[in-house]
C-alpha cells in the first residue's frame, strides 16, 4: 500500500516550458488536491476533484490545469512555466468522510 | 472560501500543555473543523477533527465552542518532537473544499 505518490520529486524548468506533475493513490479516495507551498509560506490550494471527470479551483489556479480521468490518478499541468511557479507541490487524497487528507512527498519545482 | 485566524507563533515548554487557538467565525453549520502539523518541509500530518463536541485522540483533544466560531487545539504535554506548524481548517460552504490558512508555528523548548 503506497498510498499518496508523487512524480517527479525534484525537477528545474526553464521560462516558458511546459511539465506536468503526476500524482496517483491506491486508497480509492474519491478526494485528491494538489496544493502549493511557497518557501516560508502555508500550503495554498490549486485544484481540486472530487470524482473522476469532476474538477475545481482553488485558491490559486492560474498557470495550472489538472485533469481526472481516473479514481486513481490526478496529473497536475504546467504551461508556460514561469519563477512565480517555483515551490513544491504537494498532492493529497482523502475519503473525506474519515477528515484525514493523507499527503505525497512533494515535488520540488524550480523555474530558472 | 474558509477563513480561519490563528496566531503566527507559540512557545511552549517541554512536559506542559500546548493550547493552540483558531477562530473560525465563518465556519458553516455542517462543515468539521480539522487540524493538521507540518514538521520542516514534510507534508502536512493530520491530528484530529471534529463537529460540535469535544473530540481526543492519541495525538491531542480538540475543543470545540458551543456557537462553533472557535475551536483549541491542547497537546497534553508536548515533547520536543511537537514543535511544528500547526494548521486549523474550517470549510465554509464546500465541505471538499480545503484550504490551509497561516498557521501556528509552535516552539517547544527544553
């Protein structure tokens, strides 16, 4: 049971490319987020789902797209990256009835 | 969207209490409370929720006020391992909706 994993964990962008982040749990939760945290700074929600096919913004969406396809599997998008996008990314899950948001290792993004 | 304040910092000895506060003031009727720590760079560990009573766990006891504007976080008897920032979040309209405010970064100290 792996639970929350993330992909990469480290990654260095140049202005302008594009990457996305992957994220997948093995829980079956039907909640899955990714967040952002700025060095110094509390966690700022992005995106949200809460089913397969159902997506919604947070706090901080612009720049990002995210899809969900699969109960599985919440990929995180980056278009055009830019240096206000560097940070690490946390995606999380959560069968939200048990209030517990189980959280991957993070991904640390740097745009140069 | 949620909006909850608590204080930016905490002291606490090592072996007493630590009570960490949040104001939750625009929490709606049916939505939890939950609070989360995050140690370093790691992600965040949940510690507990709760809706209108009290609750107790392993980790901690939350305690919830009776209007459900407020709630206190008590670490019965922190250890330097506690040391952290902790996090209250209370939804506000959208129960799936979970946002992290600033936090209480806590200092437990010998």
């Amino acid at each position: 049971n792996a639970g929350v994993t993330q992909t990469p964990k480290f990654r260095i962008l140049k202005i302008g490319q594009s990457m996305t982040l992957q994220c997948t749990q093995d829980m079956n939760h039907n909640y899955m987020y990714w967040y952002r945290q700025d060095p110094g700074m509390g966690l700022k929600l992005i995106y949200y789902s809460v089913g397969a096919g159902i997506t919604d913004k947070g706090e901080v969406p612009n720049g990002y797209n995210v899809s969900r396809s699969t109960t599985e599997d919440f990929p995180l998008r980056l278009e055009l990256a830019a240096p206000s996008q560097t940070s690490v990314y946390f995606c999380a899950s959560s069968q939200l009835s048990t209030g517990e948001l189980f959280f991957g290792e993070g991904s640390r993004l740097t745009v140069l | 969207d949620a909006k909850t304040t608590q204080p930016p910092s905490m002291d606490c000895a090592e072996g007493r209490a630590a009570n960490l506060p949040c104001n939750h003031s625009t929490i709606s009727g049916n939505e939890y409370v939950y609070w989360y720590r995050q140690i370093h760079s790691q992600g965040p560990q949940y510690i507990i929720h709760g809706l209108k009573n009290n609750e107790t766990n392993e980790m901690a006891s939350l305690i919830i006020t009776e209007d459900r504007k407020s709630s206190t976080l008590i670490l019965p008897h922190a250890t330097l391992r506690d040391t952290a920032v902790y996090y209250c979040i209370a939804p506000t309209g959208t129960a799936s909706k979970l946002t992290f405010g600033t936090g209480t970064r806590l200092q437990v100290t010998l």
